[in-house]
C-alpha cells in the first residue's frame, strides 16, 4: 500500500496542470495527497531543480517554499517516498520537463522524460483511479 501511494502521488503532480508564475511548493501538496489519505507523510523535500553542470540538486527549481515559480523549459525531479523506521524506505524519482499543457489558455503541465520502470509486483491496482492507471 505504501508503494502505491507513492506511485500515487508521483503521478497526480506529474499530470498536475497549473497557471504560469506557479511555485513549486503551492503544488507539492498533491505529491503528498494520496499518504495524507490515510495519515501518512514523508520528512524529506518533493523535489529539486536538475543541473546542467553536473549539479544534480540545482537551486532555484524545486517544490519548497523558496524556490523560483516554475516555468516553461525548467527540468525538476519528482520524488515523493516513505519511510519507516528500521523496516523500509521508499522513494520514486522521476525526472520532468515543465512543459506548456494543451489548454484554451496558456497553463503549464510535466513532461516526465525519465525511462525507469516502476515495480508492478508492488502496485495494487485496486487504488488507483482509471486516470492514475493510464
């Protein structure tokens, strides 16, 4: 359940359709919406700008309170996770374009580019909306 949830809140923001001028942490929520649900969270940041120089946690992108708001052509990770202590920890990472989305007026989606699979023996299906499932 753990896992899903995380999947879960991986592909709500990841599909999340926003306006321009956007921050980062007015989205973050709904990485985290899916464990809220049931009383969980995770002690760690959503994600994090990814550099061009080698520098993988590249500020100003990011989704704490801080950053920059997020823009047409800004690459982010996307990693929410949970962890328990002494018996295991989750995270999954996707790496994502801030691209413009296909709306009347001019909004802002993802574009993930990552190409990593995600572990199907650990997803129960049953959780998912239709939506999260395509």
């Amino acid at each position: 359940e753990a896992y899903t949830r995380v999947l879960m809140g991986s592909i709500d923001l990841s599909r999340l359709v926003f306006p321009p001028n956007t921050a980062g942490g007015t989205v973050e929520s709904f990485a985290r919406r899916a464990l809220w649900d049931v009383g969980l969270n995770y002690g760690h940041g959503t994600g994090h700008g990814i550099g061009n120089f080698l520098s993988v946690h590249e500020w100003p992108v990011g989704f704490q309170s801080n950053n920059v708001p997020l823009a047409a052509g800004m690459f982010t990770s996307i990693e929410p996770g949970y962890y328990r202590d002494g018996e295991f920890g989750i995270r999954i990472e996707d790496v994502a374009l801030v691209v413009e989305a296909q709306t009347k007026k001019p909004f802002l989606t993802f574009e993930v580019v990552s190409l990593v699979p995600y572990d199907r023996n650990l997803i129960d299906l049953s959780l998912l909306s239709p939506e999260q499932v395509q």
